[in-house]
C-alpha cells in the first residue's frame, strides 16, 4: 500500500516520513456506504484525511453550496481538485 502511494497520503499528498503519526488504510468507499476490502478501495491515509473523512462520501462545497463527491484517489484526478504547491514531490 505505501509503495502504491509513493509513501504520500493519498488524499493530501503529506509525506509519511515527515508525518508525526502513523498512516493508516482508508476505506475509499467505506465499508458501511457499500465499499469491500478490495484493493482498488483501499488507499493510505494520514491521520488528518481519514479522521476528517471518517465514512462521508460527499461534502458541501463552500464555494457554490453544491453537495459533491469527495476525491476518490482511484477515479480522480489530483490537481483537479486541489493545488498545493509542494504536490509534485509525490506525484508522477
């Protein structure tokens, strides 16, 4: 799993070496929304992501005030959804 995620949160991109507390494995789709175990819904979380996360799916946007999906690390693209000027260190 963390050499999938190139040892980066796969939500915010932080870096496990530099995190103070261990990541853990997210349910993309949690289990009590309908997700498995399945490797594609599986994704390496900091704690910050998967503790904000928790089981939500979606979220208000507080731009348009529109309910949408949150990133699915398996279906999105990143820098669509976010910016973050340190990203590239993870990324391909």
């Amino acid at each position: 799993m963390t050499q999938r995620a190139k040892g980066c949160c796969e939500y915010c991109l932080s870096q496990l070496d530099f995190s103070p507390t261990k990541f853990s494995i997210d349910h993309i789709v949690p289990k009590s929304r309908g997700g498995d175990d399945s490797r594609d819904n599986l994704a390496l979380a900091c704690q910050g992501c998967n503790n904000h996360k928790h089981t939500a799916t979606t979220a208000t946007d507080p731009v348009s005030g529109q309910v949408v999906a949150l990133f699915h690390p398996r279906r999105d693209t990143w820098t669509q959804h976010f910016a973050w000027s340190d990203a590239a260190l993870c990324m391909e």
